[in-house]
C-alpha cells in the first residue's frame, strides 16, 4: 500500500506577506509526510514532481519531509571528508547515495526537518545564490521563534549557532535543472548527531554540528517545526499555499497526515 504526503493547508501560510515591488504573490502546494521515508523514495517523487514542474503541470511544490538515516554525498565531495567507504558508513545502518546537488557529504536522519522546494526559479530570485540567501532566512525566521539566535557564515551556506562554540544547525544544496530546483535545506531539530561525527560535515575542516533541542536542552516537536518552515517559507518567498490535487504518492507505506490550524 503507497500514501500520499499531506497537504498543508492554506492557514499554515501566516498573514500578512510583504511582497517584492514588481510582482504578485505565488500559488503553491506545500506536502508534508509524518514519518521518516528512505532517501530513495523521496528522490523519486523529488523528480517526478520536478518534472511535472517543468512542464507546468503543477504550480510550485514544497515537499517537506524526515529521511531514514543516509549519508549524501554531494558534487564536491571529496574522499577525505567521509573515508571513501562505503561499507563503513552502511554498516552504522545508514544508506549511501551520490546525489547532484552542490556541497559535499551531509547525514540526513530521523529528527531533521527537510524542505525540498521545488520552484520556478526566477520569480523568486536572480540566481541560485538568492534563494540560498532567502532559505537561510527561513531558518533564521524559524529559529527565532524558538528565541535560537542562528546566524551566517560567510562563504559558508547555512545557518550557525554559537553554543558557547560555533556549530551548524541548518545546511542548504540547491541544484537547478530547465530553471526549476532541486534538493533544498536540512534543519537539525531533535536529532541523534553521532553519525556527523563518522563525516567531515558539508566538508568544512572543523565543523561542528548541533540541533535545536541541544541548543534549548529540552524536547522540541518535530511537526511544528515542520508547520514553520511551511509559514516561514511563505512568508519569506511570498507564496499562498492551496490544497493539492493530483497528489503522487511515494512508491512505499508511508504514513501521513494533514495539519489543520
């Protein structure tokens, strides 16, 4: 049996936007699954609505989500950020893929939040650099409400905390294939962080992970976080999520369900 992600609704999209001088606000759909789903599940749906996307057969598309333990291993990644070995990573009980985002390796796992938009670039920035920009305020809208005061790095996409020491919370890849994206940003909330230590994490020398929850020594809930990347996502990039229609599910039980505000 195969399950459809859910569907934010619209209310999850606080009010009121400012929205850029020059154009209207966005229609988009934002999805949202309940529990972890393997890399390659959410690869494959990450596709086909990307190509639905670029033929215009559906508005804009956030697919929010949790992945089962994986290390990704971006374009840039090199042998001695993770070992060249694969079997040393999977026999910890994480999956290995090679993707084609920019970055090097990250870990992926129950307790992080994942938000792949998958957009028309050009409405919403001049480049890929923009929008890592407007995905880093995401993270720092997200943060503050939970009173996290994150921060940039420059030459280092993400958003940092300083805990006393300097630690990555949030990591953002992006790739554009035929002007839509691709891949997106991972929020570390409540999470096991031993696997980033297997890694030489986003292949920075040095770097330190964290995650809300060690940041704020207390439980943090997971689907909030994940109704306010929803909110911040539509605030930041001035979009209106609508309920879905012609909804793909994923090619494995995947259990769901919808927020109601």
């Amino acid at each position: 049996m195969t399950s459809t992600p859910a569907v934010i609704d619209p209310a999850v999209a606080d009010s009121p936007r400012q929205v850029p001088p020059g154009r209207s606000r966005s229609v988009g759909t934002a999805l949202v699954v309940e529990e972890p789903v393997s890399y390659g599940a959410a690869w494959d749906l990450q596709s086909r609505l990307h190509a639905e996307r670029v033929h215009r057969a559906r508005p804009d598309t956030l697919l929010i989500l949790e992945h089962r333990p994986v290390y990704t291993l971006g374009r840039t990644t090199q042998p001695l950020h993770w070992g060249g070995y694969e079997p040393a990573l999977r026999a910890q009980g994480a999956e290995v893929h090679r993707v084609n985002r920019g970055g090097s390796i990250t870990y992926h796992g129950p307790g992080q939040v994942v938000a792949y938009p998958i957009f028309e670039l050009a409405p919403y920035a001049a480049g890929p650099r923009q929008l890592v920009h407007h995905l880093e305020d995401v993270v720092l809208r997200v943060l503050r409400r939970w009173r996290i005061d994150g921060h940039r790095v420059p030459k280092r996409p993400g958003i940092w905390v300083a805990v006393p020491d300097e630690r990555k919370i949030a990591s953002i890849g992006l790739r554009v294939e035929h002007g839509v994206t691709l891949h997106g940003l991972a929020l570390n909330v409540d999470m096991d962080l031993t696997p980033f230590e297997r890694i030489v994490p986003c292949g920075l020398k040095g770097c330190r992970v964290t995650s809300m929850a060690e940041v704020l020594h207390r439980p943090v809930s997971i689907e909030s976080v994940k109704e306010e990347l929803a909110q911040a996502i539509a605030r930041v990039l001035s979009i209106d999520w609508t309920r879905a229609t012609n909804v793909m599910s994923f090619g494995e039980s995947v259990p769901f369900r919808s927020f109601v505000v």
